[in-house]
C-alpha cells in the first residue's frame, strides 16, 4: 500500500487504485473538490515534495492548461495512488471557508484518457 505524507497532516497509507482525493478525505484532510472529483475546477488542488505521478489524464491536463496550472500542481481527484508520495494540499475547507463539494465517486470521472 503506498504511504501518502501531507504535510501538516499524519501519514497514512492507502489502497493502491484509490482515487488521491478520496484517500486524503478519508485520513481526515478536508479537501475541497467542489465539481465532485471530475476535473472541472482546481479546488482539490495539490503539489507534490515526492512522489508525483507521471501519467495525467487529458482532463487533468486540460483544465490545468486552461487555468494556467500546468506544472504547478496537480489535480487530487484525477490521481490513482500507485506509489508513495509527499505532497500539500492547496486548499481545504478548513482554509479556505467553503463547503467540500459534491461527492467524489471511486471512479476517475470523467472517464481518463491518459496521456
């Protein structure tokens, strides 16, 4: 199982496949993903010390381009854990006073093109 370190945050560890936002929720940080995990918006926002994933969904890709993010950071909800990785969240509720979101399915939405 790949150990995940946040910053700020205890490490954990969490199912190879798991969806990182899903994964980060479930450890107790309060990320926000206010499209519901399907790459829309960069509220689930994060930047990896370590560890980063190589493969990018043409989704992630796309808004990344569109808000000027690309190579800044990336998007938590479009990562399947795959191995460990350090990284801090860009914005959580706790930071920044909005509501979460929508729910987040366990199944990378929309469906990934991977790049």
């Amino acid at each position: 199982m790949p150990q995940i370190t946040v910053v700020g945050f205890p490490t954990f560890e969490a199912p190879a496949g798991q969806r990182l936002v899903l994964a980060l929720e479930q450890n107790g940080i309060d990320m926000l993903h206010r499209c519901g995990g399907k790459a829309r918006c960069t509220t689930c926002l994060v930047t990896f010390s370590s560890g980063e994933p190589t493969s990018m969904t043409e989704a992630e890709k796309t808004v990344l381009e569109a808000k000027g993010l690309l190579g800044q950071g990336r998007l938590s909800c479009q990562i399947l854990l795959e191995a460990d990785m350090t990284l801090t969240p860009a914005r959580t509720v706790s930071s920044s006073g909005l509501e979460a979101g929508t729910p987040v399915q366990d199944h990378l939405e929309p469906e990934p093109v991977w790049i």
